[in-house]
C-alpha cells in the first residue's frame, strides 16, 4: 500500500507575496542624454535645445522612460528637466536615473495602496526568485507595509524560505 503524499506547502496558511504581481505593465526606455551633447561631454544650449526640437519624442508613446547621462559630462539640472518637458505629453512616467530606479518609482507608486490587512496575523512569504525586474528597494518597501500585519515573514521559496520576521506574542 502506498502512502499518499501530501503538500503540506499547499495545505498550510501560509500566503505569499509575489512583488512580480505588481509589476506594472508596459514598456520602459532608457534614455541617455550624450547623444545631445558635443562629443558626448559638452552641452552647447543652443544646439541641445534645437536637437531637442528635431527628435521625434512620439516614439516613446505610453513608455516608462528613465533619462539619464552615460558618460562624465557635467550636466545642469535644466537639460533633464528639458528632455523631461519634451517627454511629458508621450511617456507613462519618467524619471531622472537609471532604469532600476524606473522600477523603485514604480514600485513606491504601487506598494503603499494595497490592503495588507488581508495578511493580518498571518504568516508571510515574500516571494524571492522573478522573471521581472524587481528592485531590492520594492522588496524593503513591501516588507515595511507588510510587517505591522504580519504574524511572521519569511524570504524566499516555501522549500526554502528564510525567516525574517516574527511577531513576539506580547505585541498581538
């Protein structure tokens, strides 16, 4: 006779929080800046303001876009806030960085309007491994909005989670 094997993963209370599920969906772009500027190092006012007018800015319709410089050029803050005016009536968002501070706005965008009391007194993982970009500033933010509901967190995969938090009994 054989014995029957149970799940006790699937079975147990525990709930998982996957940072991917919040993913916002679309496009992003990295936008650098040096291809604006003379020989990639000197911002000539003129000439960034009329290559700024000849670009074609609809291509980034819809587009999470991230500006940024590549190289060591001494940039003044009024280029980006430029590019960014040129930007605004095409991209979805656009911040000044790179693109894994793309994802922490996001991230910071989303996160704080969930209702984490569904996790109230539960245990908690948070989901570790992503086929998606997800930033360890989305995972420090979720687990600061998930701590004050949260019976324990744990990190990882269920096989293997790794303890992170757990509630002392006089707290509840």
């Amino acid at each position: 006779m054989e014995e029957e094997i149970i799940n006790r993963v699937a079975n147990s209370a525990l709930e998982v929080f996957d940072l991917e599920d919040y993913y916002a969906a679309g496009q992003r772009c990295l936008l650098d800046i040096s291809q604006w500027l003379l020989e990639g190092l000197v911002l000539r006012e003129k000439d960034f303001r009329e290559a700024l007018k000849n670009h074609d800015w609809a291509i980034y319709q819809n587009q999470f876009v991230a500006v940024h410089c590549s190289t060591d050029a001494i940039v003044p803050a009024w280029a980006m806030i430029l590019v960014a005016i040129h930007l605004k009536p095409y991209a979805a968002k656009i911040v000044a960085g790179s693109l894994e501070d793309l994802e922490t706005v996001l991230y910071q965008e989303k996160l704080p309007s969930l209702d984490y009391t569904i996790y109230k007194d539960k245990p908690i993982i948070l989901k570790g491994c992503s086929k998606k970009p997800v930033p360890m500033s989305a995972y420090i933010l979720a687990v600061q909005m998930l701590q004050p509901y949260a019976k324990s967190i744990m990190y990882g995969e269920a096989c293997s989670a790794v303890p992170l938090f757990k509630t002392a009994i006089n707290q509840r």
